[in-house]
C-alpha cells in the first residue's frame, strides 16, 4: 500500500517551445515596430516573446541581433566568457 495519495504533477520543462502563442506574440512585437510604437512598447512585448520562449534575463536576446551582432559570428568578448556564453549567443542568433 502506498504511503501517500497524492496526484502526481508532471514538471517537465516545456520552455523554448516555438508554440503558436509564441508566433502570434513575436508578430505583434514586429506590429509595434512597424506601427512605429513607444520603445517601451516594444522592450516589453520582446520580453514577454523571451520569457515565453524560457530565455533568461541574462542570456542574449533575439531581438538585439539586428541592432548589435552585425557578423554570423560571436564577437571577441563573448568568446572570452567561456563556451557556454558562446552556446547562448548561437542559441539567441537561431531562434532570431
């Protein structure tokens, strides 16, 4: 006999899932952009794509790809911080 009649809650990490809750919010971040919408707006509707998506706040965001990263390459100082920071900017530059 078990000890416990508890239910079982299934925790499997379901983050980074390309869902199409996540495609319906990713195009309304580009609907701000065009509609030419305040930044805060737009820093917010890119957060909530980025947390849906399960990125943290200190990882490389997506969305700062066509404003910093000009190269298909890391630069100099991310490979300095370790192959795990050279693992995250590939991660954020393949889910842009």
């Amino acid at each position: 006999m078990s000890g416990t009649k508890r239910t079982r809650i299934d925790r499997q990490h379901r983050a980074g899932a390309v869902t199409p809750q996540v495609i319906h919010l990713h195009r309304r971040v580009l609907e701000l952009q065009r509609k030419g919408a305040s930044r805060e707006d737009i820093h917010d509707a890119e957060r909530l794509v980025e947390r849906t998506l399960g990125v943290k706040l200190w990882d490389f965001s997506p969305y700062d790809f066509p404003l910093i990263f000009k190269t298909d390459e890391p630069p100099a100082y991310v490979h300095e911080k370790g192959p795990g920071a050279v693992a995250n900017w590939q991660h954020a530059k393949d889910l842009r």
